[in-house]
C-alpha cells in the first residue's frame, strides 16, 4: 500500500508532480513516474528520492536515463535578459591549481582551465581573482542565473531569488525593474 497526498488548489503541474510521487508504507521504497527508488531506511529514502525527484521532475530525465533534448532553452529570451542584466562582468576569487599545459583555477569547488589571455590577479597563497561573464543561462535546465554586480560571496550559504513571471514577454522588463514586488 503507499501514501498519497491530495491537496486542492494546486496548479495542475503541481498536481501532476505529486501524483507522480508514490511512497511505500515503512519508507523503504517509492517511485516517481514509475522509476522506481530503494532504500535502507526513511533517511537514505530522502536522499535518494530526492535526486530521482530532481532527475525526473526537474531535468525531465525519463526511464532510459537518457537526458531530455535542452527545448528548455530561449535565445531570444535570454538575450534580453542579459540586455537587461546592468553589469556584463564579476570579479570572482578562485584558487590556482597547479596542472600541466595551462592554468586551472578552482572555483565554486570546480577545476578550470582559464585561457591564456584571461588576466590573473594573483594574491596571498595562491588566490587569484579573474572576471567572468555576470550571466549564465544554461547552468540549470530552466533556469537564467546572474551573479550580483558585487560577485560571489566567499564560502557559505547563498542568496538565490527566484522571480517567476507568468509569461516570457515580460521577463527582461521586470529582470531590470528596480521593483520587483
């Protein structure tokens, strides 16, 4: 027997998301669009169900494990929002990584090879700090992010604002409004 949750006045993308979801009774298994998910107990249930949640319901991943064709993607969109985005560059800090044949800066936990012609600003024990584009549409299926004109905080939790707008038309409007309530 699994547990179902219902809940009215939801959208009906929601709905379907949730109808989705199964749990079996004792919380050692569950599905989601009947990929099916095991585990040991209700805790590594979580963990595990979570990524299959994110897999199928967020990147649309089907039952083959294949990745979806990127249809998520909007050029024309995302244009204007990088139009509308007032600072074309960040200054980020990263580490130098030492690697044959190039440069390698870790950032954001990530190796790197930077190009040559990208200037370096070398500091105290081997940080560096280098511009990067303020804009990254693709980084998320879905999702058009933009680092603040500050940059990037150091380690440690970040502030992310997701802004949902009901229709594409008027996304770089409201991207560049000083009002965004």
């Amino acid at each position: 027997m699994s547990v179902g949750v219902s809940v009215a006045g939801l959208d009906r993308r929601l709905s379907a998301a949730v109808d989705a979801v199964e749990v079996a009774d004792g919380a050692r298994s569950a599905s989601v669009a009947g990929q099916e998910v095991t585990a040991e107990g209700a805790a590594a249930l979580r963990a595990v169900l979570s990524r299959k949640l994110y897999e199928v319901l967020h990147t649309g991943r089907d039952a083959s494990g294949d990745a979806p064709a990127r249809t998520l993607r909007d050029p024309e969109t995302e244009a204007a929002l990088t139009r509308a985005t007032p600072h074309r560059e960040v200054l980020v800090s990263g580490v130098l990584a030492a690697a044959p044949g190039g440069r390698v800066v870790e950032l954001d936990g990530l190796r790197v090879r930077v190009p040559d012609d990208v200037p370096l600003t070398e500091g105290a024990e081997g940080v560096v700090r280098l511009r990067l584009p303020a804009v990254r549409p693709a980084l998320s299926p879905g999702f058009f992010l933009a680092d603040g004109s500050a940059g990037r905080p150091g380690p440690g939790a970040v502030l992310r604002v997701y802004v949902r707008v009901p229709h594409c038309c008027g996304a770089a409007g409201r991207w560049s409004s000083r009002r965004w309530c």
